[in-house]
C-alpha cells in the first residue's frame, strides 16, 4: 500500500527488521520500505505489483485502479506494445509516439495513477517460450502479431524512450517447465553476464530528472552455474544496481549464506518466479522476498472465482474441513446469496454488492462482473501482505509468522479452485497454440442441433462430435438430400448451403464444383 512521505533523492530501500535480525546474512522474512526520487510514495514490503496486460489491469480501468486497488505498481512487458504488422512492417509502434507531459511515456501511453511504480520487462508472466530460442543478441518476443526478435540494443532504447520507474535488463530465459540442461544453464549465465554488463556500458550518463532504477535477473538454474555472474554484480555493478528479479526463489540461500553478498542482500528483492498459491507466497516470504508478481490474481478473476483466505489464518478446530482458497462465484448456489463474497471483507464489491448479483452478471457474461472480482481478489491479496507485515512486526515475529505460516498450511487448501464458469475471451497473444487442442473460445451462436448435442454429451459424458455425428445428424443429410431433389426440379432458385461442409461434400450435393484441372 502507498502512503505520503518525503520525496526521496533516487531510489530507496530501507530494511526496517530482520527476522531473525541477522536476515541481511541469512534467507529470512523482512519488512522493509521502499521509495522513488521525485514520488511521494512509499512501499512497505512485503508487497505485490499488479500485472498488467498491454499497459491496462485486466477489467479495471484507470480511474478505478486509482480508487480502488492497494498495489503499490504494475507489472508490464514491451512485447505488449512493439508488435509488428505484416502489411507494415516498418510501422513504429504508437507508444514511442505519444506525448508525455511529466516525463514518463510509460505512465502517459497506459493512463494509469502516477503514484503507482511502473516495473518494465522484456515478456510477460507467464511468458509464452519461443520455438525459436534466443541468439548471442537478442531474445525472441511473443507479440500479437507473432513472434519477433528483440535485440539488445533496441530493448535498451526502448527502455530509455518509455521512462519506467524499474527496468529489469534482457535474461536469457527459457521459459519451459523443463530445468535446462548444464550446458544451457551455463549459457544462459554467460549471456545475462555479458547483456547485464553492455546494458551498464550503454547506459547516457544524464541527470535526468526521472531515474531509472535497474533491478538485474538473477537466473532460474543453479547457484554454482552462475555464481561468476552472481560475483560480478556485487563486485563490480553493485554501484548501479537498484535491486534484484529474482526468477527462482529457492537461489535465496545461497545468496544469503555468503558474506561476499552482503551488498546484495541489502538491495529489494522482486520474485518473478510466478508463485502459484498462497502457500508458495509464505514460502518466498520466509526465505526473505520483498515483491511480487502474482499472475494466478489476473486467472482466478477470469475463472470466477473470488479469494476467500486472510493472514493470518482464522483458528480452526483440527477436525474442521479445510478451508477453500476461493469459491466459485459462477456456481448457481450463489443465485440467492445476499452475502457478501467473503465475510468481513471491506472491498468496493463487498460493500456494495451481493453474491447473487456478481453471479447473475457472470452468467450473462457481463463484464462487470469480472471488474468486481477483480476488485475483490485484489483488495484479498492486499490484506494478505497487511496481514503479513503486522505478524512480523510483532515483538516476536520470527516465532509469530512461522507459527501462522504453519496454521495456514493447515487449515487452507493448497491448490486454488478452478472455476466452472465461462472465462472472458482468451486472446491469442497470452498463449500458443498447440497440435490437436480445441477452441479456447466457445462461438456466440451454432446451430440448433449442435447446442442440444452439446447438452447431451455434459449429460452423458461423451463428446459432443460423437452424439452430433450418430443418428442426431441423419436429419442433415436427409434435408440436403431434400433441397438437391428440389433444385434439380426447379423448385427453389437458391440453394441453401449447408454449413460445415468441404468441397467435396458440397459437389457431391450439387452445391459446387470441383476443378480438377491442374
């Protein structure tokens, strides 16, 4: 959460506690407090930067970003931004084009608060892995046009024309479940080595009165595979670094353990090594993270689902069931519910509305709908962190928060539910399409028999192409073979196409003819 303070110089990290007080030596929890020259706000960690997707908070608008969300930045990737037509493959991309009046076109191009800390990264998170990889130069980006290649130099401009509050330099990342081999892991080290190091070199050395602070990737492989790079940061860079993104949390340790990165473990820390629970959360908290990204908050909301959990976690009997992380708002024993989404809950939905109403509007897919649980589930996630930073601010807050770490795994189910509702429109730049998998968007209309196939196969359990394709089909066939008697006798003028048909099926009804001529 944001709060008014003194305008810093440059960009600050103060580490208030420790827990234990060694934690500047050891992977640990911390509160601490982070600022930017020239803003007045401020950041206390632990703490979490919304993600955004091309420049907007999916389903909240700017001014309701302002109103509503406690996050104290925003995630954002320029692969979102530079895409590239085909029809024009020389077009500059709007974004370097548009007027900013405070400095930053970053804030100006995407409208949102200026209070808010604007992190800028090559791809988003999740990324989508190219099937191409990445060069000695240059990284391959997913756009909405496809993927393109990103070199070096044209990110590190593209950084200095957008003006971010942080810029996290280019990694050489896979971005695949798969660890990478050793020979790959090494690579991938000796690549960010040398990108880190031209990113240093190239740098204008202006007084620009907005500053960029660089938070430098820590890779998701091995401590001994990229110890050299580790070392260089904290000998040689250390001067112009801000803080660390850290894209595996479990290098924390090692980092920790040596005294040689003291330097380093002063800096903030930001996980962008995409937690998928809670749990995990806790976990990174534990071994000393102080930011994150938290991409499950964007996929719950489209699921429908609205996040039920707080830190520290409501005491429970150990024969109680276990708590849910989220209920299934689109599920139809909400339709009568004049309760708020959770208990206790103070966020503009909550206050507001009604559990009814949220799933009346996600059934008729209305997009307010997803606003208010996207509202909700931010407002959940900010109280969780609250929660957190007042357990380890208590007197005893090693012993607190582990004590409540433990409750939590506990009572809570580890796994978020998926949701039964229908999710907005999936569009193709957040995903890759693979071999064989069906439509991730159902069409707005079919046919009549069609639909009521479909109805039969989530009655039955079979696929509604086997039902469709049986006997339930037999009257298409019987009514083309209707129509074709009909225009032979000149009874109709102008046939009706049957849909779905290939060009042999509509030659072989009279419909077309094929041209076999080569």
């Amino acid at each position: 959460m944001t709060t008014d303070g003194d305008v810093p110089a440059a960009m600050t990290f103060e580490l208030l506690k420790s827990v234990p007080a060694s934690a500047a030596a050891a992977a640990a929890a911390r509160l601490g407090r982070l600022a930017l020259g020239g803003r007045k706000s401020v950041i206390d960690t632990p703490n979490y930067f919304a993600i955004t997707s091309r420049g907007v908070v999916p389903h909240v608008s700017p001014d309701n970003v302002a109103r509503h969300l406690k996050t104290g930045g925003a995630y954002m990737a320029l692969e979102d931004f530079i895409e590239r037509p085909q029809q024009n493959l020389e077009r500059r991309p709007p974004i370097y084009d548009h007027p900013s009046p405070n400095g930053r076109p970053l804030h100006s191009f995407t409208a949102l608060p200026t209070s808010l800390i604007t992190v800028l990264s090559a791809r988003r998170l999740p990324a989508v892995p190219a099937p191409l990889g990445n060069s000695n130069r240059s990284v391959s980006i997913f756009t909405s046009t496809g993927f393109q290649v990103l070199t070096t130099k044209d990110y590190q401009a593209a950084v200095e024309a957008l003006r971010p509050d942080i810029a996290i330099p280019l990694a050489d990342l896979t971005h695949k479940e798969l660890t990478p081999t050793s020979k790959r892991a090494l690579r991938m080290a000796e690549r960010t080595d040398d990108w880190v190091r031209e990113w240093f070199a190239d740098q204008p050395d202006t007084n620009s009165p907005n500053p960029i602070a660089t938070f430098a990737p820590v890779l998701p492989v091995s401590y001994s595979l990229q110890w050299e790079y580790i070392e260089r940061l904290s000998e040689d860079l250390i001067s112009h670094l801000s803080g660390l993104a850290i894209y595996d949390a479990d290098i924390l340790p090692d980092l920790t353990s040596s005294t040689s990165y003291g330097n380093l473990n002063l800096l903030p820390r930001l996980s962008v090594a995409v937690p998928a629970s809670p749990h995990h959360m806790l976990r990174q908290v534990s071994l000393g993270m102080d930011l994150f990204t938290l991409p499950f908050l964007n996929a719950v909301s489209d699921a429908g689902i609205a996040l039920t959990f707080s830190f520290p976690p409501p005491a429970q009997a150990p024969s109680s069931d276990i708590l849910p992380l989220g209920i299934d708002m689109s599920s139809t024993e909400h339709q009568t519910s004049l309760a708020p989404l959770a208990a206790n809950c103070t966020c503009y939905a909550c206050t507001n509305h009604h559990a009814a109403y949220v799933q009346h509007l996600l059934s008729a897919r209305e997009m307010l709908g997803w606003t208010l649980l996207q509202l909700h589930n931010h407002a959940v996630v900010a109280a969780f962190f609250a929660g957190v930073r007042r357990t380890l601010a208590q007197e005893d807050g090693e012993a607190a928060f582990e004590a409540a770490r433990a409750r939590f795994y506990a009572v809570y189910d580890p796994e978020l539910p998926a949701g039964t509702g229908e999710r907005p429109r999936a569009r193709g730049y957040h995903f890759k399409s693979q071999g064989g998998e069906g439509k991730r968007n159902k069409p707005g209309w079919s046919k009549l028999d069609e639909a009521e196939a479909e109805a039969k196969a989530q009655a039955t359990g079979a696929r509604a192409g086997d039902v469709a394709g049986g006997e339930e089909s037999k009257p298409d066939a019987d009514v083309a073979d209707a129509l074709q008697r009909l225009l032979v006798s000149g009874g109709i003028d102008t046939p009706v196409t049957p849909p779905d048909a290939d060009a042999e099926e509509l030659c072989h009804k009279g419909f077309a003819e094929v041209d076999k001529q080569q």
